[in-house]
C-alpha cells in the first residue's frame, strides 16, 4: 500500500464513521424537526472527505490535474450549498407541520362563536 492509499483509506474509516454515528443519532433522534439537523455531519464532513479521498488517490495514480481539483472543489461546494439549503427548506416545512403556533391558535379560538358551557350545564 502506498502512503496515498493509507491517507485515503483513512479519510474513509473517518467518513464512515461519521455516516454510523449520523445514523445512529438519526434512529435516537426524538423528532422529524431534530432529525433534519442531525444530517450536518453526514453533508458537511463525510461527503468532502469522500472527494478527497478519492483526489488523493487519483494525484497519486495520475499525478497532479488541476481539473480533477476544480471538479472535486465544485462538487464539495454543490454538496453544502445543496445541503445547507436542502435541510432550511426541509426544517421550515417540519417546523410549521409540527410546531403549533399558540398566539395564532388562541386567535382562531376567539374568532370561533361556540359557546362554552359550564360544568353545571353538562
């Protein structure tokens, strides 16, 4: 094994543990809203370190291309921007699903004309 191969094969025990311990936490996470922030680890770290890994061993079979750099670069920046972006829009929609807003929901209760009766009365 060549040193390239370790470096690589290191960055991926680290971005499978990073993916083992996302899904661990995912599969204790207590709800949906938690569970849309727990995938950071995962989109942050464990992806990009992937690339790399794979950079690493492609300078080292090919030498040095700065176009695989430029790729390995844009599909790091797609991932955390898609990511980033991807778990806003996810964790507004869990939000407003399931988060019950209580100002709104007194107003609407007001704005009902139900008549509320009292222990005696039933």
């Amino acid at each position: 094994m060549t040193i390239a191969e370790i470096i690589a094969s290191i960055l991926l025990v680290v971005a499978t543990i990073l993916v083992i311990a996302t899904a661990i936490a995912l599969w204790r996470a207590p709800d949906a809203l938690t569970r849309v922030n727990l995938l950071g680890p995962t989109v942050g770290l464990a992806v990009p370190l992937l690339l790399v890994a794979k950079i690493v061993v492609d300078f080292a079979e090919n030498g040095f291309s700065l176009w695989s750099l430029i790729k390995v670069m844009i599909a790091c920046f797609g991932v955390w921007i898609i990511g980033s972006v991807g778990s806003f829009y996810m964790g507004r929609s869990i939000y407003g699903v399931t988060v019950t807003d209580v100002k709104y929901a007194k107003r609407m209760r007001e704005r009902e004309q139900t008549v509320k009766a009292s222990e005696d009365e039933l």
